[in-house]
C-alpha cells in the first residue's frame, strides 16, 4: 500500500487512535488479547504455561471442553462440511438449523425462534428489522452496545433512561405520541454490573402504553431460574416478553445468537433482517455444538443448581469482606476499584496470585466507574470460589483498595 498523507482525516483519526493505545501500553495500563494456551481443563486454563483460575469467562455452566460438544461437532463435520453454501435463503438452509430453531423456540416456550451468526448481529438487525423512522425506542442507558447500535441503525428515535430508573422510562413512554411504534429493549441481565431487569415492572409499562418489549437475554439463559431458562422463569411470568433474544457463544458455549417468538413475527424478521439475508449460513458445526449444548443445559440441570448456589457464596462472600459490588445478583460480578491505575494495580495483584480477572475501564464504563469484572461458573467448586475470595481480598490490601469495615 502506499503511503498515506499524514493530514487525511481517516490516516489522522486512526494514528492518533493507535498513539492513544500505545501510550497506555507503555505506562502498564493496558491489557489485552492475554493469550490461552488451553481451556479445557473445567475451571483452570493456561497461560503463558501458568495454570490460572478462569474468572473472566462466559462460560457460566462450565461446558466448554464438554466431551458431547466435541463429538457433536466431529459428527456434524462429517455429515455436512464444515460451511455453507451462501445465506440460507438463497443458498439453502440444513436440517440442523431448522432442529436447533425447533430446540431453542421449544426451551423458549415460543411458537418458533430463528437463528444469526452471532448475538451482536441478531441484536443489531432485528431491531431494525422491527422499527424505523417514526417509531420510537426507549432503553436502558446500560444496555449492550448491540442493542444500541441497532437502535441507531433502525432509524427511529432513541430515547434513553437512567439505568434502572423505571420512574424515568415511564416519563420516557408518557413522552412519545401515542399512535407511534413504541419498542422497550433492555438487559435481562446487565452485563457490566451483573443486575437483573425489573421485569414485572417494565412489563406493566409494556402494557400500559402499549409499546412492544424485547429482553436481550444473554447473560441470562442458563443463569437466571430454577432450571436456567432465563428472566421470566426467574420472575414465573411465562410468555410476557414479545421478542427473546439470546447468544449461543455464552452458556452455551457455540457461535450466534437467536430471536425466539410468535410464529408471525419470526417470519416477519426473517424476511426482513438484513443480517440474516445477507449474510452466509450458520456453519452446521457450529449449530450441532449449539444443540448440543443446548440439550446439555437441560439434561445436566446440577449445573445451573451449581452455579447458582457459587453464586450465592462468591457474592455474600466478597459484601463480608467489604467488597463494593455494586448491586450484582448473578455470577457477573463488578468489584469496584475507580481509577484505571487502581483498576490496573489491583488487576496485577490478582493475575499473580493466580486468578484470571480482567479489569473493564472508562469508556466501557463510566467514568471514575473502572472495576474488575469477575465471573463464578458451575465449573467451579467451594474450594475455588473461597481461594478466590482469599486472592481477591490479599489483593486489595496490597494496592490499598479501601473495604468497608
Ligand atoms: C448483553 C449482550 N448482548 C449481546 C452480546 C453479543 O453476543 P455475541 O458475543 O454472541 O455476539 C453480548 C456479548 O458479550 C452481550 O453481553
């Protein structure tokens, strides 16, 4: 390529980009891409030939390395390749994407669900796939970029609320005309702070000013109620969201995301979603990991009993030790520590004593907001979780992290 003249626009936005990530390198504050070299082993990978205790994962019922997930790819592999032949709709769709739509809409308790090459996708085009310029859509300040940047995307006007502040969505709603398009889309569980959405609540706004309602529920499948189905088994209110969307790149450990609900409009969505049209097929091997571990999740539900009772201690744990965690009640676990340098210390302080945590810092959080963001998974047992505990609290004194007494 040739040389680019310093003083175009997209040269100077990209160097100055890079400069600014580079002066973090230099001054230690940056950690990024730390190379695995196995994540097989259940709770413990490798890195850098160091086993480290995995506490930055998604991964929340310990199925990767699954020997069934494995053998469901081998197998998938071998019956139909290992790609497609271009999107599903013009280049045919496989029987095991219609058995994994069958699976996730039957786990949803929907008529019929649909699935995209990755969560970010189904988030970004479905919400435009559902609204446009005229419509309206009220959100959660913390929601997941994929949620945002669909909305941006759809055309319609965004408006937004203080995170949890329903007080505030409700004004939001009492705000829009009322013979427009109204879309609510949050976080079932949210994903930096590891809160649950107020789903009674929410849904009776849904109700009463008639707006559609759509729960991102990636953090929430496999975590959330008695056999990990997610917020509206948590909460017992069967069928009240209209769009459930989910990834499959998380408890269940695969690639892509999916939109379960009413027959009519997952055949809207496909026909209109641009990022399912216009977009390669779900490779089959990922779609057999993703049934299998789907199959798994509901067979083996001691894993969801077990990450929630690790949960349970990690959490009532680190609030003993004075830990502020803001108001998480899942394995997504902020432990707050403002400041990059402080967030950047105490992740250090943490990685050598063996726990894998990675800290999440302004802009990804607000700023003066920086913390770790530790994850407990069924993979884990006792042992871990308290050893963790001890890590963590060591940690802290060592950097001066202030506890509450
Ligand atoms: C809340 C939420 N929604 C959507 C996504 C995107 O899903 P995927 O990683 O499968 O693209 C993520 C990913 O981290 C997420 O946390």
């Amino acid at each position: 390529m040739p040389p680019r003249n310093p003083n175009d626009p997209i040269t100077r936005r990209l160097q100055e980009h890079n400069a600014w990530v580079y002066s973090l390198k230099e001054s230690g504050r940056y950690i990024f891409h730390v190379l695995v070299d196995d994540q097989t082993q259940g709770a413990w990978v490798t890195v850098g030939g160091r086993r480290m205790l995995m506490m930055a994962t998604y991964s929340y019922l310990g199925l990767i390395g699954h020997p069934r997930l494995a053998k469901a790819a081998c197998e998938a592999a071998e019956r139909y390749g290992t790609g497609g032949h271009g999107s599903r709709t013009l280049s045919g769709t496989l029987p095991i994407h219609l058995e994994l739509e069958e699976a996730l809409a039957a786990f949803k308790g929907t008529e019929a669900a649909m699935v995209f090459p990755t969560g970010y996708v189904t988030n970004v085009s479905t919400i435009a796939s559902l609204v446009g310029r005229g419509d309206y859509i009220i959100s959660d300040k913390y929601n997941h970029a994929s949620l945002i940047d669909g909305a941006i995307m759809s055309g319609a006007k965004l408006l937004r609320y203080r995170h949890g502040d329903l007080d505030m969505l409700e004004r939001r709603l009492r705000s829009v005309p009322p013979e427009a398009g109204k879309l609510i889309i949050a976080d079932a569980v949210f994903s930096m702070d590891g809160d649950i959405l107020d789903l009674p609540r929410v849904v009776d706004l849904a109700r009463k000013y008639d707006a559609w309602l759509m729960v991102d529920e990636a953090h929430s499948v496999g975590v959330l109620g008695k056999t990990g189905r997610g917020i509206e088994e948590h909460f017992g209110m069967p069928g009240v969201i209209d769009i459930k969307m989910g990834t499959l790149s998380k408890a269940i450990p695969s690639m892509g995301g999916y939109i379960a609900a009413a027959q009519w409009i997952i055949h809207a969505i496909r026909h209109r979603a641009r990022g399912y049209i216009f977009t390669g097929a779900m490779s089959p091997v990922v779609a057999a990991v993703a049934l299998e571990g789907l199959r798994l999740l509901q067979e083996e539900t001691w894993r969801v009993e077990k990450l929630q009772a690790n949960t349970r201690r990690f959490l009532r744990g680190l609030r003993e030790r004075g830990f502020d965690i803001l108001r998480s009640e899942t394995p997504v676990v902020p432990i707050m520590a403002p400041g990059l340098d402080l967030a950047m210390r105490l992740t250090r302080a943490v990685m050598a004593r063996g726990l894998f945590i990675l800290p999440v810092t302004a802009p990804a959080v607000p700023e003066g907001q920086d913390r770790l963001r530790a994850t407990v998974t069924a993979a884990h047992d006792e042992k871990d979780v308290d050893y963790a505990l001890d890590a963590l609290t060591d940690a802290a004194r060592e950097v001066g992290l202030p506890l509450r007494a």
